[in-house]
C-alpha cells in the first residue's frame, strides 16, 4: 500500500468513525438537541473547509469569497426545491435532492468559472479582495432578487415583493432579504457525511492526480510551471471551479437542513468566508485532513465553552484562535517545539537504551 | 441643488473611509499585512470617545484626545503581542488570520463591556450648520470637520513621511527592511510608530465616524474597515495618496449609488467598481507596477 493511499484511508476512516461515534452516541440519549442540530452544520463547515483548502492550499491563491460560491449553490438548490415541492409534489425527496445537488454544483462551478477568468489574473492580497467584492455582490444582489412563479408565467424584479405583480402573494420563490421559505429538509447528517465523504475523495484524488501535481507547481513557482510548458490559466481555472463547485455543494446541503434561507452576513457575507479561511490556514494549508478537523473542532468549541462559560465563550474563542496561530506559526513557537520533542525523544532513547543494557 | 449636497455628503464619508484606509495602506506598505483588526480599532475609538464624553462627562476635545491615546497605546500592543512573534513565518497568511482573531477579540471584549444594543453617540462637534444659495444647500458642521481634519491630517501625514528622518526610516523599512537594519535604522521601532500612526488616524475617523452616524455597536468598525480596505486597494495599496483618492472617490461612488440608484445596491455597485478598476489596472489607481524577476 502506498503512503498517499494510506494516508487517504486514514482521512475517509476518520469522518467513518466519527460517523459511527456520533450515531452511537445519538442512539444511547447521550447528545443535546443543541449538539444534534450542529451535525448537518458540521459536514457544511467540513466540505467548505475542504473546497478552500484546493484554493488556499493547493493553489496557493487567498479567496475571500467563498462563501458567496456557497451562497449560489443554496440559493438554486433551494430556488429549485421549492418549486419542484410546488409544481412536482410527487417527486421523490431523494431524487428532488440528488437534482437540486447537481444544480447547485453545476451552478456556483459557473460562477467559479466565470469569476475566475477575470480574477486569477490578479495577485495575491488584490486577488483576495476581488474575490471579496465578488462574494459581497452575490450576497447583496441576493438580498434584492424578488422572484416568483404563478399561471402568468416567471414574475421578476429587483426593487419590492409588490413591484411582481402577483395575485397571490403565497407564490413568491424568492423574496428579497426574507429570502426562500419552505425548502423541503431533504438533507440529515448521513447524507451530509456522504458528501463530505466524496468531497474528500474528489479532491485527494484531483491532488495526487497528474492536475493536482500539475496545480501544485503553479504554486510554489508560477514561471517555471509556465516555461515547462503547463497551461497555467487552465489549471488554475480548474482549481478554482472545482473548489467553487465544492462550495456550491456545502450550500445545497446547508439550504435543505433549513426552512427558511436568507443571505445575511452571518451566514454568507465575509464573515463567513473568513471563517472558513481559519479552519484552512489553522488546520494546515494543503492538508486536507487538518482543515476538516479544524474546521470541527472550531465549530464544537463555542458550543462546548457555552456549557463552562456561556458570556465569555466568544472571548475565549478568540483567544484560542490567537494563541493557535502564534504556537503553530511562529518561528520562536516552532524551533521550541522542535527543541522540545528532540529532548523528549533523547529521553526515551536514553530509558531505552538503559533497559536494554540491564 | 441635491447634486451638490450629495457630493459633499459623499466627500465627506469619504474623508472618514480615507482616514481608515491610510492606516491600512501605511501599515501594509511597511509590514506587508491586512489588519483586518483595524477596522476594530474605530471601534474602540468610538467607545472611548463614548465613555469620556457620555458617561463621565468630559469636555468632547478631552474625549478625542484620550481615544486618539487609548488608539495608539492599543495598536503597538497588539502588533508586539499578535503580530511581530509572526513576522518571519513561513506564510503570510499566519498573521492574517492572527489579525481576524485580534478583531473577534476587540469585538468580544467590547460586546462584554457595552452589551449588544447600540449606543447613541454625542456629536463632538458642536458647529452651526451652514446654509449656502438661500438654503438649498445645508452643510452640516460635522461634514465640515470631517473634511477639513482629513484635509490637515493628509498634508501633516505627507509632510511627515517626506519631511523628516523618522518619515523617510519608514519609506526605507518599507522599501527593504534588510537593507534598512544596514543603515541604522530601528526596524521594530519604526514598524511600532507605523502601528501607532495607524491606529490613532483610526481612533479620529473611528470618533467622526460616530459624529456623522451617531450609533455605535461593537460592530461598527467592521464594515467601515472593509470598504476602507477597498478603498486602499482602489487607490493602490501602500500609496498614501492613493488611499487619500481612493477613500474619497469610494465614499462619493457610495453616496451617489445611494441618492441615484438604489440605497440597497449600494454595496454592490462600491464593489463593482472595485473590480472593473483592478481589472483594468491590478495594481490599483496610483500603485506601483512591480515586475516579477525570475
């Protein structure tokens, strides 16, 4: 077995065993209700972690806007459930979810596309806040975005609910900043490991893949990629979309656990996106395994501190994340460390060493 | 008429987005880093402005003047404590995040101290409004302060930086700190003053800010940090003149999508601009054009 096949199996058997363990603890009355509503999150948070490792990590260009990928994969999935559960009440849920995935896919993966070809000819911290922008817009032309659906045909408008047109007010899809309400719940935490199970598979196979390798130069050194004659638009394209893509996912999956979907900033804005750069940068860049348990465990600890010290549980998450950063990162922290294990594996030698010569 | 009235609103939203983003364009130019925590630091500002003025009852000069200290006394210690330990890593993104942990810190500290709701904030500025072209133009005293502070700060900051030796260590640090350290220069120290400088423009625009939109919440920093941040990649970043334009036509651009398009599609159309201008020219409005040698 090869060291990259292995290490795989390690990262697709961890979320299997957390699967289990979490089904077990579910099946035995151990789990809050608070924790149990965090399950389908967590594999949202997972899958976007995942997604913008292939851009951050592997790519090695800073997207601030990926939350707004995600954004667009929930708003059609939803925009298209609904109108299925309206139009098409005897479609079958799964099949009703397995389309609304595709849709949504297929749809922030255009988005990753058609952004991508203008911004990925920008640099570092510029590339960063165009994607920003980007992710900002969609947010924002969400909010205003009135559509709805009834015998006349499509009603559309960008200004208020009553500039549609419509008799019955009941057939709004999507209502400006009140958003979709009343998407079928057609996600549960299996389906949500599922994906995220397949998430995992995709993008460890795309970067042990000749691509992968190939996305992999185009990081760590652009004209040298570019003069061995690797199209360097393309492959960074095709990162770029797939991640969105990925994104698009984690939104259909994040729409279908809720009734109601609205594009806040909470949930969409730059805030999001920032956090899911944390759970990247923390976990590790180009380490897949790392960004997706950081991604759960970052996603636990408010909820696990609001048991202990529910007021100044937020503090202490930003203290944690500051002091992560410094112990991971600086180069003081580092040489310490190293340090530190060099002692303690001299140590064990020496024991061992000394057991041996009794 | 309201055309005019529009322009000066805009200028003058443009004069606190300035003031904000010439704290980030100084401290990228010289420790090549997003402060996100920066837009925090407004925050704080208008909370200690709040606290003097509101709650003990200071003259309001006092109150700029003890947030314009706090600012400053706020911004070295958070670049000695969360940034310099980072300065040397591997990844420039380290001290990014770190950054966004700072900002979450600010943001939870203050939400324990003041609570969630908003705070109505006194105007420090108590100057008539004037009336121009038998009132159909009635600019406000705060507008009037706004622009005429960001005015003297610009050309006190200019005078600073091209006039004086601490000004011309801090071009050299951010030119190269290598070669910099060979000249003599106190590469920490001139990156501290840097931090420093930053935080107390922040501190007056934070205060101004609150004048104009007297709400203040823990959050309030943040949005205006974001669109100050975009205002000094729209004019360049690490140019101080750039974040200068770039401040003023960002708040103009804003006002008038405001008055004109839609006050919803505001963002939007901020952003969008944003954009076509990076794409047109990546590097911003007055940015260098930096070639990359193999």
């Amino acid at each position: 077995m090869s060291k990259t096949l292995r290490s795989n199996i390690i990262t697709v058997g961890l979320v299997f065993i957390a699967y289990i363990g979490a089904q077990i603890l579910i099946a035995t009355g151990s789990i809050s209700s608070l924790m149990k509503g965090l399950l389908v999150p967590l594999c949202v948070y997972a899958i976007l972690a995942v997604s913008l490792n292939l851009t951050v990590g592997i790519l090695g260009e800073l997207s601030l806007g990926h939350a707004g990928f995600m954004c667009i994969g929930a708003f059609s999935s939803a925009f298209f459930s609904k109108c299925m559960k309206m139009f098409v009440p005897d479609m079958p849920g799964a099949l009703r979810f397995f389309l609304a995935l595709v849709i949504g896919a297929a749809l922030a993966g255009l988005f990753g596309i058609l952004i991508g070809i203008p911004v990925l000819r920008l640099k570092g911290d510029y590339l960063a806040i165009v994607t920003l922008a980007f992710g900002e817009i969609i947010k924002n032309i969400i909010n205003i975005l009135y559509l709805g659906i009834d015998e006349e045909g499509v009603h559309f408008s960008l200004k208020s609910s009553l500039d549609l047109n419509m008799a019955d007010s009941e057939k709004i899809i999507i209502n400006g900043a009140m958003g979709i309400t009343g998407t079928p719940n057609d996600s549960n935490f299996t389906i949500g490991v599922v994906l995220l199970i397949l998430t995992l598979i995709i993008v460890l196979n795309l970067i042990h893949s000749r691509d992968g390798r190939a996305i992999m130069s185009i990081r760590d050194n652009t004209i040298a990629a570019e003069s061995v004659g690797i199209p360097v638009t393309r492959y960074k394209l095709m990162a770029f979309s797939i991640s969105a893509a990925l994104a698009g996912v984690a939104g259909v999956l994040y729409a279908h656990n809720l009734s109601t979907l609205t594009a806040l900033p909470k949930n969409f804005g730059y805030n999001m996106s920032i956090m899911i750069l944390v759970f990247v940068v923390l976990g590790g860049m180009g380490n897949i395994r790392g960004s997706m348990i950081a991604a759960v465990i970052l996603t636990l600890l408010p909820e696990l501190l609001r048991g202990v010290v529910s007021d100044y549980r937020m503090l202490i998450y930003a203290i944690i994340l500051i002091v992560m950063m410094l112990f991971n990162w600086a180069p003081k922290c580092i040489e310490w460390r190293k340090k530190a294990t060099a002692s303690v594996k001299a140590r064990l030698q020496k024991k061992s060493a000394a057991k041996e010569v009794e | 008429m309201s055309f005019i009235t529009y322009l000066i609103n805009g200028i003058s939203l443009g004069s606190v987005y300035a003031l904000i983003a010439l704290g980030y364009t100084m401290v990228y130019g010289i420790a090549k880093m997003l402060n996100f925590a920066h837009g925090d630091v407004i925050m704080v500002g208008g909370f200690t402005c709040y606290t003097i003025c509101s709650t003990i009852g200071l003259p309001p000069l006092l109150g700029v003047l003890v947030s314009v200290i706090v600012c400053t006394v706020l911004g070295i210690v958070i670049e000695k404590i969360a940034y310099k330990p980072l300065r040397r890593a591997s990844s420039p993104l380290a001290v990014l995040i770190t950054a966004i942990g700072v900002s979450y810190l600010l943001q939870n500290v203050a939400l324990l101290i003041f609570g969630a709701n908003a705070k109505s904030f006194t105007s420090v500025v108590n100057l008539q409004a004037v009336t121009l072209a038998d009132g159909q133009i009635v600019i406000s005293g705060e507008t009037i302060v706004t622009i005429v502070s960001c005015v003297i700060i610009m050309v006190l900051l200019m005078l600073f930086i091209n006039k004086t030796k601490v000004g011309q260590a801090m071009l050299a640090v951010s030119e190269d700190k290598g070669a910099a350290q060979l000249m003599g220069i106190n590469v920490n120290g001139t990156i501290s003053l840097t931090f420093a400088i930053g935080s107390a423009l922040a501190a007056i625009a934070g205060v101004l800010l609150c004048s104009a939109y007297p709400s203040l919440t823990p959050y309030t920093g943040s949005m205006p940090g974001i669109k100050a941040f975009v205002a000094a990649v729209f004019g360049g970043i690490g140019s101080i003149p750039g974040a200068f334009i770039g401040g003023i036509l960002l708040g103009v651009i804003q006002i008038f999508s405001q008055a004109y398009i839609s006050s919803q599609m505001a963002d939007a159309i901020v952003f969008a601009v944003l954009i076509i201008v990076l794409l047109v020219k990546p590097t911003g409005l007055l940015g260098k054009n930096i070639q990359e040698k193999v």
